[in-house]
C-alpha cells in the first residue's frame, strides 16, 4: 500500500531540549526505527516540520546579518529540507539495514496563490519558545502568539498548498525508493508572470502532505505527532479521546472549533481535505504507536464513513 507519513516536530525535537545535533540525531534514530517496520511492507512518502528548525535558521541570519547578508525565508525552508532530511536519511538507510529499497530526499517547491489572505496575517509558528518576559521584550521586532499553552513563539505567513511541483517525480521513485519530501510544508512559491518565485513563508506540512498524498494517489495519511490521539476539549477536565471516527462527524467537531489553530486544528483541517479528496483514511497518533495505529488499534482513525 502507497501512504504519507508526516511527522510532526516532536519526532526532531522534544519539548525543552537544546536545537543540538546530538538531540536531533537521537530523536531521528527512535523515530526511523518506528517507521522501518512500516516501510518494509509498504511504499511511504515520509514529511516533517521544520519549524524549530527554520526558526532557529531565521535567528542565526538576523544574528549574523551584520557580517553575512541575510537569506530570505523560503531559501531558509530549502535549508532546513536538507538539514532534516539528511539524518532521517541517514537514520532511515541505517535502521532498514539489509532491505533493498533505497532512501532520497527530495527538495521540494509547493505552489500557493499569490492572493492568499494568509499572507496578511501570519499564524504558522516557528523558532523556539519565549517567556512572557521575553515575549514582552520582542513583541515589537516580531508577530508573536501564544502556542497553546507551551508559551510564546514567533508566527510568519502560511498559506494554503495547491500544488506539489515534484508529485510526478515522487511518484515514480516510490516503486524503488522510500522518499522523504515536502519537508517543512515544502518550500512556498508562486507563479507569476509564467515564472516560479519564492515567497516569504511558511506552509503547514500536515496540510502539504494532505496534498501530496492526494497527488500521488495514496489512501492512507498518517499525521504523527506528541500526543496518542486528537482530542475533544483538549486540555481541560472534559477531554476525550477520538478512537475512530468518520469525516462527516470530524468535519462537524472541526466547524464547532473543538480543534486549535496552533496545534491540532491543521491535522484535522489537513485530515479532512485528504478524504474529501481522494484519500480513504487518515490517521492521527504518535511515533510508538505507528504499527498500532495502521491496524486499527491504536490512534485516531477517520474514514469516510
């Protein structure tokens, strides 16, 4: 079976740790054993976020600009597909030891409307967590919100994916090769003119592996993330865990606004444009429970009926 696996920023870094080589290298390792069992029986396009990533790649060009001139930020997304994909890369050839498929990392351009809304008003977060006092002290220089309730962190533009420019090319390599890819969302660019143009922003990566999966007629989304399942009044004494659950009843939690924009809320949104496409399930669980979950035993499944 053809599926997109999307992993979330918590299978780079967790929580509180330092943006080290040793933490990012540790955290692929656990994750790509994870997924070497999956890999093994199917063909699996593998997506991440970036967005720690691009953020701390943002924070070293503003720290460095006085001597190095700044790079925009769809070029710091291009970065960050090489500086994460590389490890899982790596990880992923050394954990599927033995088995003959191959392992690339594609870069990958991700076409948005030069119109969207979204570029008015930024929400897609990036970079590290601030405290109130740091929040207070930088709200000046930059577009800060609250993160759920992990804290403070700086948010850049985000719109919507239409197309994946490299859907063809991923296509064919998956009957050889496991492909990780639209790293980051993928890197934001437009048409204009007849000619692409990277534009400053950053697009959700669970909303691109939506679109990618759907351009690549896979059936099966996985969205992997921190928490075991999505969640009904998350964080609160009324919270429920969603087991399975069909589009029509997702769709209705998603428009009562049960789902958080910052958190949970662009897995269901991405959720609900894959199987409303062409996708037939798409699942919601974290990294240990991947094998569970792609049998109906553990995670959020939603189908279409």
């Amino acid at each position: 079976m053809k599926l997109v696996i999307a992993l979330g920023g918590n299978a780079l870094l967790k929580k509180g740790e330092k943006q080290t080589y040793s933490n990012l290298i540790n955290n692929i390792k656990k994750t790509c054993q994870q997924i070497a069992p999956v890999i093994k029986k199917h063909q699996v396009v593998i997506t991440h976020g970036n967005g720690p990533q691009v953020g701390y790649l943002a924070l070293q060009n503003e720290l460095a600009q006085k001597k190095i001139p700044a790079m925009p930020l769809d070029i710091l997304g291009a970065e960050s597909q090489g500086l994460i994909g590389y490890p899982l890369e790596e990880q992923l050839i050394n954990s599927l030891r033995g088995h003959k498929k191959d392992v690339a990392t594609i870069l990958t351009q991700v076409l948005v409307d030069k119109k969207d809304p979204a570029f008015h008003n930024p929400t897609k977060f990036i970079g590290p967590f601030y405290t109130y006092p740091q929040y207070q002290k930088l709200k000046r220089k930059y577009k800060i919100k609250k993160d759920a309730d992990r804290g403070y962190r700086r948010v850049v533009s985000s719109p919507k994916p239409i197309k994946i420019l490299e859907a063809k090319t991923i296509q064919k390599l998956l009957k050889s090769t496991t492909v990780i890819a639209a790293g980051g969302g993928g890197i934001p660019v437009i048409e204009e003119n007849g000619e692409l143009k990277g534009v400053e922003a950053v697009i959700d990566k669970d909303l691109a592996s939506a679109c990618l999966a759907s351009s690549i007629n896979a059936p099966l989304l996985v969205m992997v993330t921190s928490v075991p399942y999505a969640y009904l009044n998350f964080g609160t004494k009324k919270q429920k865990p969603i087991m399975e659950i069909t589009l029509d009843k997702i769709r209705s939690h998603y428009m009562q606004g049960y789902f958080q924009a910052g958190s949970m809320g662009p897995k269901i949104e991405a959720a609900i444009n894959f199987l409303e496409n062409k996708g037939k399930k798409a699942i919601i669980c974290s990294p240990e429970n991947i094998m569970k979950a792609l049998n109906n035993k553990a995670g959020t499944i939603i189908t279409k009926r």
